[in-house]
C-alpha cells in the first residue's frame, strides 16, 4: 500500500511554509530559512512546532507577513531540480 500524499493546504502559510514539487509529491518549504521537509511533516502542529522552535521570533507575525515571501523564494530559483 503505498503512503498516503498529503497536499499542502493554502492555510499553511499562516506557519510560514509554502511547497515545491518534486516527483509529484508537494513538499513543505519554510520561507525564512528555505529547509525542505518531508511529505509526512505535511501536519499543521509539526508545521507550527518548527515555527515555534526554530524561528520563535516571527512566531506571532502575521499572515501578510508570510505570504509576500513566497514570491520572493521562487524569483531566487534555488531549488535547480525543479
């Protein structure tokens, strides 16, 4: 049976995360420091556990905030395999 694929709802960049795909599968992209999690951290309170813990700064900024980085992240073109 294979792993269930989860999708990342547009509700996650409240916690900062936007997506790349890759092999058909959308993986969570942090905005701030551009780390890749895996398909299985596709859960909000994982996605806002790494909010809290890694960047506890920017923990109460706004969705504004977040969702004018994602743009931003995609104009740098860092993921080449894409």
């Amino acid at each position: 049976m294979a792993a269930k694929k989860r999708k990342l709802s547009g509700d996650y960049v409240k916690f900062g995360f936007t997506f790349i795909e890759k092999e058909e599968l959308q993986l969570p992209q942090y905005v701030i420091c551009m780390k890749v999690l895996s398909n299985d951290s596709l859960r909000p309170n994982l996605l806002e556990w790494h909010l809290k813990q890694q960047h506890p700064t920017l923990f109460l900024k706004t969705i504004e905030f977040f969702s004018s980085k994602p743009e931003s992240l995609k104009r740098m073109r860092l993921d080449k395999s894409v």
